[in-house]
C-alpha cells in the first residue's frame, strides 16, 4: 500500500494480525527483505515494512532532513500516517536501526521493545571502508558511477556468504540500479559522521532503561564487528555462527524465534545475556 508522509509517497508493505511491528531496512534493501520474517511473524503481529525514503518504491519528502532528527521525525510521521499510536514493536536491521533508534530516543513512550542489529548507534563506531568512501564528496560519486552488477554481488558475498545468487541480484535491480537511491545512500552517510551520535547516548541509556532490547548479529560481520551491540545497552544479544550482515536474509528463522520468544527480562543491574546459535 501507499501512504503519504511529508507530502512523499511512501511504500509500506503490510500483512498479518495483532500488535504493530514496524520493520526498517537498511542500505540497498527495500521492504522484501523482511518478507521470509513476516511470514513467521505474521500470525501474531500486524507487520508494516516500508520502503525508506529514496529506496526503490518510495520518495523522499520535499526539505527531508538527512539527520537523526530528521529519521526520528520520519518515522513518527509515518507511524502517524498508519493510524499507528499504541507502542509499536521495532524490527530493525543496518540503516533501519539508525532510523528506529533515533526514533526511539526521541518517543521511547510510542516503542513497546526493539528486535534488531547489525546497525551502530555510538560515537565510538568507525565506519567501514565502503562508508568512508561514500562520505568523500567525489569520491563517493564516482564509486557510485562505478558500481556496477559484479562488483556489487562481490562485495555483498563479502558480507554475508550464505546469502544466494538470486537474493544478490533481488537487492540489486531497482535497489542499486536507482540513481534516486545511490543519491540517497551518499547523503545517509555523510549525515552520520561519529560526532553526530555523541549526543545521543544519554538518550540511548534511558532508552534502553524504558524499553527492552534485543539484538542479533552475525559473528562474520564485516562492516559492523559485533561489540558495537554491546554499545546499544541490550537486555539480551544473541550471536550467530557463520553468519554475515544480512541476518533477515541469512537467518530469518533466528530472528523470528527471539521475535516470538524474548527473553526473560534482567534485573536493572545484571549484565545483558548473551548466547550463541548456530
């Protein structure tokens, strides 16, 4: 379906019953992302995946704000426009974490819990190679120029190597082959220099004392290593042998089952659990 937010058409898919789950993509995905995770979800929330704004269906909204802020505010707009105002659950991966925890800290009365990883929201996180070229005027734009099918099924299989040949080229066609999407990668990264997230952790601690979280992440995570989830002050983390960036992709049923079973909550003072899956 179609929503407007901030007079931009957004694309939002949606299927199944119960309590709200809003599921965020990162960078090159869209909505199908979370289709295998949906589907196991399905029976008991309500799942509304939007493509983000400039990423294959969706606009961006005329004056959009490329910082936290701004994704804050985008995502209380677009929850706003679903008639969404109870406590939603957040499902979120790579950029869509950023999106969501920045929503989060801005309205923790509007988040019911947070499922997710695979996203850094810290000062203290060093962008990976990729970003740092996307976050050089020029140089970003000529790696965009170059970025061709090869190269990027390449680097992609660097990142997660469980993912197949046909989900590469799914997040390829109409994703990356976007001129309105490559535009719109540059910009989410040269929004997001370190600095940007150092006045955001106070709100991230109480965040994480109002809100449970639960994070899982891929152990061959090359773009995200995983101590940045001991940064976000988790309840609970959950690491996955042999498993890349992608995990939606790659491990779908792992997320569905810490979706669907979280874990019991700590005490204020205990150390966040931890366990490995295979």
């Amino acid at each position: 379906m179609w929503v407007t937010v901030d007079n931009a058409r957004i694309y939002v898919e949606q299927q199944g019953q119960g309590e709200p789950a809003l599921l965020l993509h990162g960078v090159p995905d869209s909505a199908e992302l979370w289709t295998p995770v949906m589907a196991g979800i399905q029976h008991r929330y309500t799942c509304y995946a939007p493509d983000l704004p400039g990423f294959f269906r969706s606009q961006v909204p005329p004056g959009f704000r490329f910082d936290l802020s701004g994704y804050a505010d985008f995502v209380a707009h677009l929850l706003d426009e679903l008639g969404l105002q109870e406590p939603v659950t957040l499902i979120l991966h790579d950029w869509g974490g950023i999106f969501g925890m920045a929503f989060a800290c801005v309205y923790p009365e509007r988040v019911a819990r947070i499922v997710g990883g695979s996203f850094p929201f810290s000062h203290l996180y060093r962008w990976h190679p990729w970003a740092r070229i996307w976050q050089t005027p020029l140089l970003g734009e000529l790696s965009m120029q170059l970025m061709n099918r090869q190269l990027f099924a390449w680097e992609v299989r660097r990142g997660s190597r469980r993912l197949s040949h046909q989900q590469i080229c799914a997040m390829y066609d109409g994703r990356v082959t976007s001129n309105l999407s490559r535009r719109t990668v540059l910009r989410l990264y040269r929004s997001a220099a370190p600095r940007r997230f150092l006045m955001w952790q106070a709100r991230l601690q109480r965040l994480a004392r109002q809100v449970p979280i639960d994070l899982i992440w891929g152990r061959d995570d090359p773009y995200i290593p995983t101590f940045n989830a001991d940064l976000l002050h988790a309840r609970s983390k959950v690491l996955l042998e042999h498993c890349g960036h992608w995990v939606p992709a790659e491990a779908p049923e792992a997320l569905i089952d810490l979706i669907l079973h979280p874990p019991v909550a700590r005490q204020a003072d205990a150390a966040p659990s931890e366990r490995a899956a295979g």
